[in-house]
C-alpha cells in the first residue's frame, strides 16, 4: 500500500512538473495566474483538512502517550537514562536541522510571493516574552481547538494526561477515550494523506506555472542539503555508537542493514519493528532493554524527523523572504521538540507538525505545499534515520546498564 502510493506521488509530482511547464510556456503571465489560482482550490482543500485534524490529533496522542509514563516510572534508573538520551538526541538533531538550514540556505533566491499574515495570533512586531509565556496557557481549550492554537492544546495536554498518570485508577473511561480517539484521528489522518498525490499535483503545477522552471533549483537544492544534514546527523549516532560498543561498530551496522533499507523503501520506520528486535538480539543487547527502549523511542525518538522539521519550517521562511530572529528560531525549536513527542506515529507526522507551526510564527501557510511535492522522497531519509536513532539508543541504554552481550547468548537474558 505505502509503496503503491509512493508511485502515487511519483506521478504527481512529475505531472505537476510538466503540467506547471506547459502552464509557463504557452500562457501569458496573466493567464497562468489565473490557471494557478484555479489549482489552488484543490491545495486549499487539502490545507484545510490538515488544519482539520491538528487540534484532536494533538490532544488524544499527547494524553495517550503521557497517560502511559507509569511503564518508564516502574523501570526507574533505566527509564530515566533512556529519556535522558532521546532529550538529548532530539535536541541534537533539532539544532542540527536549524544550523545546517542558516550554513546552506536551500530556500535563499526563490523569492516567492505571500502576503503578511493578518489577524489573529500575537502581533509579530510586539511579540514578547511575556507575551509567548501567557499565550501558552488557554482560557479556555474548546477555544483553543477551535482556533488550533496548539501551543495551549500542547499545554493542556500535558495537565490531563499527568493527571490521569497521576490517579490511582488511571481514570480508565477516559483514557479508553483518548486512546479510542487517537485511533480515530490516525486513521483520520491516513484518509486526509490519501488526497496529498493531488495536492501535490496541483502545488507543483501552480508554483511552476507561476514562477517558472528555475524554482525547481530550489527544490533540488532543498531534497539535496537535507540528505547532506541526514548524513552528518548519521556520523553523530555512528560517533556515539562506536564510544559504546568499540570496534563492533561494524556488526552493528549489519545488523541494521536489513530494517535500514525496509524502513527507507517504505517510507516507515515501523515496518522495521520486528527486524531490529532481532537484530539487535544477535548483537547482545539485552531483549529486555531493546524492548523497553524500541517502543518508547517509536514514540519520543524521532531524530530523522525532528531534523526535518527545523530544517524545513526555516526553509520555507527564506523561500518566502521571511527574517526570523534567533529568539523565534530557539522559540519554534522549543516548539517542536514538544509538538514532534505528541504526534509520533501519526502518518507524514512532520507534515502535521509543520502544518501547526507556521501560523504561530507568522509564515506562509501555503509554504508547506512548497514542501509536499518531495516529502515522500525526504520521508524515506526520516525513515531510515529514526530507525539508526532507536537501534543505537537500545545499544547505549544496554551498554550503560552492563547488559550488552556479544551475541545472542549474551543478549538474550532477562
């Protein structure tokens, strides 16, 4: 299915390309606006059942996820150190996506038009720290749904999942309610990402028709200097790797060939599940740690993905010639280092938490359609480096428990 509709976007895309062309080439500047504007019914269709989406989506995978941290608060020492890590490894690779985006600048010389954005939120100009501190909190959610204010869902979020954690009963209704929820709006979610080959289509069309054959530089430029950052992000987990387990480095990445590529080919690293369990249990991790660390880091590991998110919310502003202060960036990267916890699992999770960032740091909404044509393509990358990610957290968790065998026999132990 998930390959099926990587062919899906294939074709989009290059549809797009050659319909957006044809566009340029044989209508006057002001005939291929018009034609723009026309796709564009079908691109702002999509925006808005992502925009759709974002507030449950948000809240019933945050309280699910928080509800559940009694499992690391039961397994003590070992919890703490896995969250240790994945803080930090996040922060790494959120920092990594923010500094290689300002070094390489995909976005500079695009140029593209937009309109500043007008009402609602804070005032860019005024926007303070008291400000962002008391707009955090909402005086009311169902307002703040309804305006998908996800920084005040963030935060309410986190107030009822706690407290469910918290109970003793563990409020079992309403967490069978949130989780109920979750698994609606997931496959809420699979249906909305259905209608993305089209969006894409008419994204790509539009933006070319419009603008000409030289935005595809940027793109190229764009798919090309991420896939540089995914490369110096996998030489810090290697680095990391080999300071844990020495000169098995080597065994180690053999293992993880096989779900690597499965992750990459399909777009998902889920799909890789079962083969890093075992994989890692050849290489002596013990199967207790990889099993407690693999599911958690599924949830609050992405590093792949929360690369991409700095480095593509930061594209967008230089393509539209947006300036964002360094207090806005570290502010959107606060942002997301919460907002990518909440809505792991979620189908082109990146795509959502891209989708919910914009607005609150006054940038295009529309530029996420500058990045929906090759997500696919970039989605592949992610993949495969949150599968990198999980795997070398299980082998440091291990090897700082003193659990880190040398094979199977090694590994395999309670």
């Amino acid at each position: 299915m998930r390959r099926g509709f990587g062919w899906f976007v294939t074709a989009a895309m290059a549809l797009g390309i050659a319909l957006g062309l044809g566009l340029n080439h044989w209508l006057t500047p002001a005939a291929a606006k018009d034609a723009a504007a026309d796709l564009s019914i079908l691109t702002d269709l999509f925006l808005r059942l992502i925009k759709m989406i974002i507030a449950p989506l948000v809240f019933s995978t945050l309280v699910v996820g928080i509800a559940h941290m009694e499992d690391t608060a039961a397994i003590g020492r070992v919890g703490i150190k896995t969250l240790g890590w994945f803080l930090g490894a996040g922060l790494v690779s959120l920092l990594l996506g923010l500094a290689m985006v300002q070094l390489l600048k995909p976005g500079v010389g695009m140029a593209l038009p937009h309109e500043a954005a007008a009402g609602g939120g804070l005032d860019a100009a005024a926007f303070t720290l008291k400000d962002f501190v008391t707009h955090l909190v909402p005086t009311s959610i169902f307002d703040a749904m309804a305006r998908n204010e996800i920084l005040q869902i963030v935060v309410f979020s986190v107030f009822v999942g706690a407290a469910i954690s918290a109970l003793e009963a563990k409020a079992p209704i309403l967490l069978q309610a949130a989780e109920q929820l979750a698994a609606v709006m997931l496959k809420v979610t699979g249906y909305v990402m259905l209608a993305a080959p089209v969006a894409i289509f008419a994204a790509l069309a539009a933006t070319i028709a419009t603008q000409g054959p030289g935005v595809l530089v940027g793109y190229a430029r764009f798919v090309g200097e991420f896939y540089l950052a995914l490369v110096i992000l996998w030489a810090l987990l290697a680095g990391a790797a080999a300071l844990a387990v020495g000169r098995r480095v080597g065994a180690l990445a053999r293992e993880l060939e096989a779900p690597v590529l499965l992750a990459f080919s399909t777009a998902t690293s889920e799909a890789s599940f079962p083969l890093i369990l075992e994989g890692l249990a050849r290489f002596g991790a013990a199967r207790r740690i990889v099993s407690f660390v693999l599911p958690l880091g599924y949830s609050f590991n992405l590093d792949g993905s929360m690369m991409y998110c700095t480095f593509a919310s930061l594209f967008i502003a230089q393509a539209y010639g947006v300036p964002m202060s360094l207090g806005q960036q570290l502010t959107m990267l606060l942002l997301l280092m919460v907002t990518t916890k909440g809505l792991a699992g979620v189908p082109r999770a990146s795509l959502v938490v891209i989708a919910a960032a914009l607005p609150l740091f006054h940038l295009p909404e529309a530029g996420m359609l500058l990045i929906l044509g090759v997500d696919h393509l970039l989605d592949m990358g992610r993949a495969a480096t949150n599968v990198v990610g999980n795997s070398v957290a299980s082998v440091v968790v291990s090897r700082w428990e003193g659990l880190l065998g040398e094979g199977e026999a090694g590994g395999a132990g309670p």
